[in-house]
C-alpha cells in the first residue's frame, strides 16, 4: 500500500502534508503535489494533515488513474520538503469539481 495525492489538491496545493512526512516523498507540480509511491513508506501521517482531504491510501477504490499519475510525475517532478504558502484562492478552488480536465498543468513547481 501507498498513499496518493488526488485532484482536490490541484490549485489548493497546501503543503501541510509535506512537513511531515519522515521520508521527503512529495514532488511539486505547477499547481498539485504528488507522492512517490516506491518511497512512501505507508506511515499516514500526512493523510490527516490535508485540510483539502486529498490524500487517500490506494487501497480505496478507483484510485488506480492517481497512483499512476503520482508515479509518473513523482519522476518529472522535483522534491519538495518544506512547506510554503497555498495559493491565495486555494479555499476557494476546495472541492471544485473536475479539477483535472480544468486545472491541471503537467509543469514541474519549484522544489526545494
């Protein structure tokens, strides 16, 4: 089992999951995080931490489309462990519907 990152976290991208992972296994898109599913070591710390509650463990259903976009982008994307602020309408884009087919952008963040 892993956990992966979801579409609620398109454009809500807070970091507050990346702070507490112990292994660092969180990269940074334009506009998403994801988590490297060979790194993750299952620990679930950072599933409560999502206040956009889009880390899921892969073992819920349907979640197979997400865990392989986290691991295609965890090896484009680059490493982040330390958080930074949300974008500023990040409550606002909370829960939006069809995130991925409106939002998401396959451009690497900033990283560490």
């Amino acid at each position: 089992m892993t956990y992966v990152v979801t579409d609620n976290c398109i454009r809500c991208k807070y970091m507050d999951c990346v702070e507490v992972c112990p292994v660092d296994c969180f990269y940074e898109g334009e506009n998403m995080l994801v988590i490297h599913p060979d790194e993750c070591i299952d620990c679930g710390v950072c599933e409560p931490e999502c206040p956009a509650e889009a880390i899921k463990p892969d073992t819920e259903p349907g979640l197979d489309s997400w865990l392989q976009l986290n691991a295609e982008y965890a090896e484009k994307w680059p490493n982040i462990s330390a958080k930074r602020d949300a974008p500023a309408d990040a409550k606002e884009m909370d829960g939006v519907e069809g995130k991925f087919e409106k939002f998401f952008s396959p451009e690497p963040g900033e990283g560490d």
